[in-house]
C-alpha cells in the first residue's frame, strides 16, 4: 500500500527553523540541567560542540539529501531495510506518546501554580489528559494551518527566554548569585553531572522532525541545512542563557522540575508594581511554548509512524490518513491513547507531579534515544553504499569528518541511555529497564504483525 494523497508545498525555510526551535526549545530542561549546579554551564558548551553541533551537520546531510516523507524512517528503510526502519519508528513514536504526559504534567503544574487553583495530582492528571486531546485536535488541520502551533509557540519561547535573561539581568545588578560562579564550581565533575547530563542531551535532539513532513517542504535542498544553522544556533545560546538564569537565581536544592522556571521570574521580578500580572503573562507564554512543543513533535512523529504503516510495516491503524488533508488521524488518535493510559497509570504510582514528571521523563527518554543511533548507522550505512547519491549538504571534513561526527554521537547517544537506566548513585532503574523492554517487546509484536498481514494481502 501506499501513499496516494499529494501534500501541499506549504513549509519555508522560516518555518522549518521555527518548528525545529519550538521542538527542540524546552524550558524544563534549563531547570532539569541547573541541578547539577553551575557546572552545567560548562556541560552545554562541551556537549555542544562534542554532540550537538555533529548531530545538525547529520541531520543536515540526512534532510536535503533525501527528502523523503516519514523523515528518519526512510533514511533507515533506505539503509537497513523495513523491519529495521519500523523498529526504529515504533521507538520514536511510542517515545513521543509517552513523553507528552510529562510535558502536559508540567502544564498542569504550572497551570496550578499560576492560577492558585490548589488542584489534587488527580485533577492535575486530568488537565494533562485534556490538553493530550487538545494536541492529538492539532494533528488533524492541514500542515499549512497547523505549522502556526509550532511557529507561534517559539515566538512565545523567544519572549519567556529573553525575560528569563533581562530578569537575572535585574536580580544580578542588585544582589549576588544564588550559586556563586568560580573556576572550582564551573569545572565539570562527572559523578554530580552524570546524573543531569542526559537532561542535556534529551534537550539537543530533534534536528530531523521537521523531515518528517520533507514532501510538504517547498525546497529541502535548500532550507533545511540552513533551518538547522539557525535553529541550532538559537536553541544553543537560548539553553545556555536560561540555564545561567536560573542558576543565578535559585539555589540549586531549590530548583523544581516542574515549577522552577515561574520561581526564576517571581524572583526576578518581585519588586515590580505590574510583577504578578507579568508573571502570569509570561507563565501562560511557557504554557504554550510547551504545547506548541508537543504539538511539533506529535505532527513529526505521527507522520513518521504512519508513512511505515502506509509501507506496510506497521498495522495499518497507524496509517490511517484524513482524505481531505492526508493528516494521520490513525497514528494520532492512537498516541492520544497511549498517553492518557501512562497518565492513568503512572498517576497512582506517584507521590506528587515532579515524581510523576521524572518517571515517565526516565522511561520514555530511553525509547527516544535509540532511533537516533539508528539515525547515525544509517547515515555512514548511505554515505558508503549510496555514494553517487547528490548531497546538496555534506558533513565538513570528508570521511573523516563524517566518521568523527558518527563515532561521537553514537558514543554519546549509547552513553546517554545508560545514564538513563544505571545511575552512578542509585545503581540499575528496574522500573526503566523494565518498561523499555516491555515495550520494545510490544513493538516487536506490531512489526511482526504488519508483515505477516503484508505478506496474506500480497
């Protein structure tokens, strides 16, 4: 089977670097790295130029190179075959479906927070539900109409950013630092970091989503090396800035997870006649800048999923595709599924929204990371076998420069999902180890089931 619906040309260079921004921009996790202390500082430059920027030029090479629709499922459909590509897509899906609750649990709590509505983890859990609804309604509009989401979302992003750092700006002309910056605490220290430096990593992925939609883009060739320059360059600088913002601001024991970033403009802001109602302003700007993250990465992903399934190697549920639009109404109404079980679930297990928001971060940050190591073997996989191919973009350095760029973010990728599930403190996460092996086992079956039901109907 496959895909037969013409999508409209619709995405500019300037929206591929808003969405790329929207997506990869996220303000918990300035607060997730501000816990590690100011070192985390010196953590986002060296993971910066050791992963992030390896991982644009790839993504780069990737987007222009092969614009395909589905994104990271046909470079690695293209490289490996279809049970490999379907594999890695059911990861990138399933993470997706169980990362949103986290973020709408942020929501929530933030929500709580803003509007004193003093609200149970069990109504906080059904605003999350709610807003999982409202994002799976996004997947359904037209690209050309639902792309504002994502475009509007990092405006609102580049409006909390800018305060966050003008704030500390404020807070630092008149008092000292709430983690005193010296050679000693900047040094980098593996046993305090290791435990925060996945955080880091998790917040400098999602360069290629916006490949996912690659047929709805009116010049990949040209755009999306370019949207990938920008973005990275904001997201780099913005993380940076609003990682120090808060550290100049907050104790590190005090730093929340969830609520840390309303804390660092309270602070900053709080000899201010207008402070509450610019609080409330700029809380309802992180508000939408998470949504319209969600949104980014649910059109991204289901997108993905669904070009398998139209492939034939996921069910076809997955594939099931609005006639007027071609929006994958299968895909997203299953993720909206998925995530209002790990809510339902998830929620009795936990004490209060920041447990609540560490495990299902945990456990769906592992599924996140392996289709990107995929990504990097199926880059080395095309540049060795598909030579000839035309590559309007190339990583810099030749084969060595592509090889140095592969090596590093697969060790730092492989070394990410270990943290994830072995920290140095607590020892193995059976409750992670578990739930990635549950649902990759999960995935296995749907995979298997698709080519049993492709190979009846051939």
């Amino acid at each position: 089977m496959t895909d037969t619906i013409q999508h409209p040309k619709t995405l500019r260079q300037r929206d591929l670097v808003l969405f790329t921004v929207s997506a990869i921009l996220l303000p918990d996790i300035i607060t997730a790295s501000a816990s590690a202390g100011v070192s985390s500082i010196a953590w986002w430059l060296i993971l910066g130029t050791l992963f992030f920027l390896p991982m644009g030029l790839i993504s780069a090479e990737l987007g222009c190179s092969y614009p395909e629709q589905g994104g990271i499922y046909t470079w690695v459909r293209n490289a490996f075959g279809s049970r490999w590509a379907s594999r890695i897509t059911y990861c990138y899906w399933v993470n997706m479906a169980l990362w949103l609750p986290t973020m709408f649990i942020l929501v929530a709590g933030v929500a709580n927070r803003l509007f004193e509505l003093e609200a149970s983890l069990t109504t906080q859990i059904v605003i999350a539900m709610t807003v999982t609804w409202l994002t799976v309604g996004a997947n359904l509009v037209a690209l050309r109409f639902g792309k504002w989401i994502p475009n509007i979302g990092a405006i609102a992003k580049f409006l909390l950013y800018a305060c966050l750092i003008f704030g500390c700006w404020r807070f630092l002309s008149s008092q000292q630092m709430a983690n005193p910056l010296s050679l000693a605490a900047i040094t980098p220290s593996w046993g305090e970091g290791s435990k925060f430096i996945p955080a880091i990593i998790y917040g400098m992925l999602g360069f290629e989503l916006a490949s996912a939609g690659s047929e709805e883009m009116r010049n990949p060739a040209h755009d999306v090396p370019r949207a990938i320059l920008w973005s990275g360059l904001l997201v780099l600088v913005l993380s940076i800035l609003g990682t120090f913002a808060v550290l100049a601001t907050i104790p590190t024991t005090e730093i929340n997870l969830v609520e840390g970033v309303i804390d660092v403009l309270q602070v900053s802001f709080a000899d201010l006649a207008m402070a509450d109602a610019l609080v409330l302003f700029l809380g309802i700007c992180f508000l939408f800048g998470i949504y319209s993250s969600c949104a980014a990465w649910s059109m991204g992903a289901n997108r993905a999923v669904a070009e398998a399934a139209l492939e034939g190697e996921l069910p076809a549920t997955f594939g099931i595709e609005l006639p007027s639009n071609g929006s994958p109404v299968g895909a997203a109404v299953l993720t909206g599924l998925v995530s209002t079980l790990a809510l339902f679930s998830y929620g009795f297990m936990s004490g209060n929204n920041e447990d609540l928001f560490w495990s299902l971060f945990t456990f769906s940050s592992v599924l996140f990371m392996l289709p990107y190591v995929g990504m990097v073997l199926a880059f080395l996989r095309m540049r060795a076998s598909d030579p000839e191919h035309p590559r309007p973009f190339r990583v810099p350095g030749g084969v060595i420069g592509a090889w140095t760029s592969a090596l590093l973010c697969g060790f730092i990728l492989l070394t990410t999902i270990t943290l994830f599930m072995v920290t140095p403190e607590d020892g193995p996460q059976w409750p992670v180890i578990i739930g990635v092996v549950v649902a990759l086992f999960l995935g296995e079956i749907l995979v298997r089931t698709a080519e049993r039901s492709a190979s009846k109907s051939g």
